[in-house]
C-alpha cells in the first residue's frame, strides 16, 4: 500500500525534526539548514548530508559523500530502508556520520 502525500510529508517532517535534534544534542560543530523540504547537514570538514523530499516517488533521498541512496517507508516495520541494499537509514546514518565526520553517532529514534 502507498503512503499517502500527507502521510508520507508528516513522516519526513518527523524524521528531518528527529534528525536537527540528534545533531543538535550531539555536541558536533555542525550547521543544520533546512529549507524547502531539504535538510543539509554541514560538518566542521566541509562534508554535508543532504536529505530531500521526493514526493511522486514518496522517497527521501540521502546525499552523501559516498553517493546518493533512496529510501522507502516500510510501514510495517516503521522505519525507512534503501530501495537497494533494504540498509535502514539509522544504520546508514551511523557509518555516514562515522566515515564524514569521525563521530559515532546513534540514530536509533529515526
């Protein structure tokens, strides 16, 4: 079953609010923008992660330095997964945020 739109805009906003909360408690020197439905995540380095809203494909979608991932809701499981490789965007986020910016970091609640 499809998300609806206002479902899957209520799903992302939660996720992008849980995600600037998470950043913001962590401690990092970090600059967080989001604007438009896109949330960037500027490390101390230089690094970002950039996370937009696709709403036709009702995707959010994950730039990184690695690449870009594409993540579907799985309602069941309550969590969003890559369309690729099934890797939950908690643990994506955990390596990511390891690999830019040498911090462990843990995204459980997202």
């Amino acid at each position: 079953m499809s998300l609806t739109e206002a479902r899957f805009h209520d799903l992302v906003d939660a996720t992008q609010q849980a995600l600037e909360d998470i950043f913001d408690d962590s401690g990092l020197d970090v600059d967080l923008e989001n604007s438009a439905g896109v949330l960037t995540v500027k490390f101390e380095n230089g690094t970002q992660l950039i996370f937009s809203r696709q709403e036709p494909l009702r995707q959010l979608w994950l730039a990184a330095r690695s690449g870009g991932f594409h993540f579907d809701y799985n309602e069941e499981d309550s969590n969003w997964q890559c369309d690729t490789s099934d890797e939950l965007l908690s643990e994506m986020l955990a390596r990511l945020t390891l690999e830019q910016a040498g911090v462990e970091l843990e995204f459980d609640e997202i």
